[in-house]
C-alpha cells in the first residue's frame, strides 16, 4: 500500500516538472505579453488515458486556448511524454478577486497594503480572498457618500439611471459616470447610404436584440462620419425598448480617467463593480486608450468579464482594430473578434440625402442648387456639411438675404477653400510624375538632371499652393530636402509662369486635373 502511494506521488511529481517544462518552452515560443495573457492562467489538473486536462478561468480563454494553443501544448508535451495523445481545456471559474487580472491587482498593491497568499496544494492557483464591500443601497443618501467616492457613487447613479430610463442619473460632486445622449442621434435621424449601410444595419441589430449578438460591435471610420451618432442611437433604442437593461456609454478618456481615481482612492473594487454588472457597455473612440498600459490592462479584463456573461460590448474608433498603434495586440485581438463595420466617406449622393434631411429638420426653404452646391463642394465630413448649411441658414435669417449659390459662396469663402485645398502630397507627386513621364520615385530621389528637377520644382510649388502643408512638411515628403529648397522652387515656378506662356498652361493643367 505504502509503495503504490509512493508510486502515485513520483508520478504527480514527474507530470508536473513535465507541465513546468512545456510551460517554459511555451513561453520562449509565444513572448512574455501573449504568454502573460492567455497562458500563465492554465492549471494542469490531471493525466487519465492519454489525455490531459487543463483548466481555464473563463469560456472566452477556452476557446481561444483550444483554437491557438492546444496543439502545440499536445505537441510539445507529446516530446515530454510520449503518453500523451490529447489536451483537454476545461473551464474552472476564478473567485471575484481573481476576474482583474494580475496587472490591475498589482496597480491596487501599489495603493492598498500587501495581503499574505494562503499555501496551496499541487496544481492549485493561487488565491487572494476580496475586501468585504458594504451592500449598496438602492437610493443612498449624499451625506453618506464620502465626496471623493466618485465610483461608488456612480454605481448607484447608474442603478437609478435605469429606473427611470431618462439617461441621466444622480451624481456625486457634479459628475455622472455615463455621458449625456444627444437627443438629435437617434435611428429615425441617421441618413443611410452605401458608405455606412453596414455600420447601421448592425448597430439596429444590436439594438433590437435582447441580448449579445455580435460581440463586440466595433465601428470605425473618419472623424464626422457617424460613429458618435450610431453609438448614441443604439443607447436610445436600448433604453426606451428594454429599460430595465442598464447602459453604460462613455469616452474612452472618462474611462481612464474614472480607473484612475479609483485607483488613488483605493475604490478598485466599486469601479469593477460598476462596470462589469452592467448590460450594455459602449466605449467611444478607443484609441484614446493607445499607449496607456493600465488603463488598457483593466479595459482588457472588463472586456473578457462582460463577454464571458453573454453582456453586450460596444466599440468606436478611429481605425480598424488591427490598425490602433499603441494597443496590445490581445487587446486588439478581441475587439476584431465580434463585428467590425466601418463607415466609408461619403458619396455625393448620401451628401446630398444628409443636406436634404437637415434642411427639412431647419425648416428653410433652400434652393435645390445650393444643395447641390455644397454636397458637391463639401467632401471631408458630416459636421461640416452641416456646419455650412447652419451658416447659411443662420445669415438668411439675420441679414434678411435670400439664399443663392452666390451668397453661399460668400459666407462660406473659408470653408469652401480649405475643401478645395484638400490634395494631398502624395497625389501631387503621383500626377506630375505621371504629366512629365517620370518615376514617381523621382520625387524622392538626389538626381538633379533637368528631366526630372523641374517637374520636382512643380510638384513642390503645388503642393504649397494646394494643400495646408508647411514647407518643412513639404521638404520632407520630397526625400527629406530643406524647407530653402522648397521655398526656391515656388519662385522658380512663380517666375517661369509669369515669362512661359506654355509652362503656365502646363501648371493650370495640372491644378484642373488635381481639383476633379
């Protein structure tokens, strides 16, 4: 009997330095960020007939170590043991305390005093026990808040939030942890196009559904395409369909900045609290977070949290999720995990329907042309398109003067000719390249043959007069030359225009062909 145990224990012995081993090579293969996140949680549990099993905090780690890592733990354990044929990924849920992750309990160690870790047996993770918390009250009292518990106080803010379902909720020291909807951005208001179809067909989606459908629902495009009104849209329908389903949207800024003053007032836990019980969270322009490794360490773990509970996740951004510079690439691994839509620019036709719906809701009878105008005119974003059409509208009222293309033109001098101006270097470059039959690597190049300077000199001259660049700017996109250089061939050009009938024709052939 003595012998079969010691049998047993020699055995356990042997799997473990096995695990520990694979471990380690792992870690070699992967790097230390990928390993941290989804391979330093794993806990080997056992060796029965060939298989072994292995456990995970979370379902969204499970799938996600079965999809990437299994095999290669097999293979790499199969050089080990020559026993084993399979890997099994089970789920084991960690405690409430173990949920933030190594990083965030480590930026709350820096704050709170050290707590002793009870001893373990073989292949049990560690565990730290969590701060007893007071019970919230359903309607707490303002004398009872201390003034600097901003995150406690959010948390029931949000709770009578959902009660009354009118999108504010009370605050403490004249903050609210969700940020105010802007009553214009809703569904019934948002003008549909080719561009945005997508966008707005999954935002509707996610609205309407009852739970979690794509998740997360990342939506990206330029600034003034619409990403800020789908995300106010979709917390609208939310809110007035199922009001008993609490909503969360702020920036990513005030995200930040609420894990910050949790963490210098010690309140880690009522922020986790706030943020991972809710329904429908919706952060607006993530990139924000670029670069900000503890605040993209507890975004990380509330996103694994909400995503683990079937909780809706909603994203906005400037860029594609595999394009955000400055973010972790697990992190940007899940946001691209559920639905990512982007908003194009948009077309003349969409302008067009934008400027005709914005009209109806003014109220002002707008001629046909000027519409056509300024959606032809104005090409960069929404906010601008509707900037100009309040000017204009706004001079027709104080000044009493019909609105004509004539008059729009007037009013709207600065905006139309910075639309104008908007060519880039690297278009410019490609179209005289194109005109005098050069190569475009030409442009960069120190050649300083006649053949290929001179069209150089023109493409440094319209790159001053068509775009907004400085001529530092401009000397750089033109391998790195001097803003001297730039500024002597505008007035080479300048002079050879006012003596070269035919190199004048050249130059405004070049600025019609820049401007369609």
């Amino acid at each position: 009997m003595v012998r079969v145990a010691a049998d047993g224990v020699a055995q356990a012995a042997a799997l473990d330095g096995e695990w520990t081993r694979v471990r380690n090579r792992l870690k070699e293969e992967v790097g230390e960020s990928a390993y941290r996140s989804w391979l330093k949680p794993l806990v080997f549990l056992g060796f029965k007939g060939g298989e072994v099993s292995i456990s995970v905090p979370t379902r969204f780690m499970r799938d996600w170590v079965l999809t990437h890592y299994a095999d290669r733990i097999r293979a790499l354990w199969g050089t080990e043991n020559s026993h084993v044929q399979s890997v099994d990924i089970v789920v084991a849920p960690a405690k409430p305390a173990e949920v933030a992750g190594d990083a965030v309990e480590a930026e709350s160690s820096r704050a709170e005093p050290s707590r002793a870790e009870p001893s373990r047996g073989r292949g049990e993770p560690s565990r730290v026990e969590p701060p007893r918390i007071e019970p919230l009250r359903a309607e707490p009292s303002r004398q009872d808040l201390p003034r600097f518990e901003a995150s406690r106080a959010a948390v029931e803010g949000m709770r009578e939030t959902s009660e009354s379902g009118n999108g504010r909720g009370h605050d403490d020291a004249g903050e609210d942890i969700s940020a105010s909807l802007d009553a214009r951005f809703t569904f019934d208001n948002f003008v549909v196009g080719k561009p945005n179809e997508l966008a707005h067909a999954a935002a509707r989606r996610v609205a309407e559904a009852s739970g979690a459908t794509f998740n997360p629902l990342f939506l990206y495009g330029g600034v003034g395409l619409g990403k800020t009104h789908l995300m106010h849209a979709i917390a609208w329908s939310i809110r007035s369909r199922q009001p008993q389903r609490r909503v969360i949207y702020l920036s990513a800024e005030k995200f930040m900045y609420q894990f910050i003053r949790a963490l210098r007032f010690k309140d880690t836990m009522a922020f986790k609290q706030l943020f991972r019980s809710v329904d429908v969270l919706m952060i607006d322009d993530v990139q924000f977070i670029s670069g900000k490794d503890s605040t993209q360490e507890e975004f990380f773990h509330t996103f694994n949290a909400l995503v683990d509970q079937n909780r809706q996740v909603i994203v906005s951004a400037d860029k594609s999720p595999s394009d955000l510079e400055g973010m972790e690439e697990r992190l940007r691994s899940r946001l691209g995990w559920g639905l990512v839509a982007d908003l194009h620019p948009t077309t003349y036709e969409l302008r067009l329907g934008i400027l005709h719906s914005k009209a109806e809701v003014l109220g002002a009878p707008i001629p046909d042309k000027v519409l056509e105008f300024l959606a032809h005119k104005i090409t960069s974003n929404v906010r601008e398109l509707e900037g100009a059409l309040n000017r204009i509208v706004a001079h027709s009222d104080l000044v009493g003067r019909a609105i004509t293309i004539e008059s729009t033109q007037e009013v709207l001098y600065d905006l139309l000719r910075a639309n104008d101006r908007r060519v880039t270097i690297d278009e410019i470059q490609k179209k005289v390249a194109e005109h005098y039959n050069i190569k475009l690597a030409d442009m960069h190049s120190t050649r300083r043959g006649r053949l290929v300077a001179r069209p150089r000199q023109v493409a440094m001259y319209l790159c001053k007069q068509l775009t907004s660049r400085s001529l530092p700017e401009i000397g750089r996109k033109f391998g790195g030359r001097d803003h001297t250089t730039v500024m002597h061939a505008v007035r080479k050009v300048e002079e050879l225009r006012a003596s070269d009938a035919s190199f004048d024709e050249d130059i405004e052939l070049l600025c019609r062909m820049l401007a369609n």
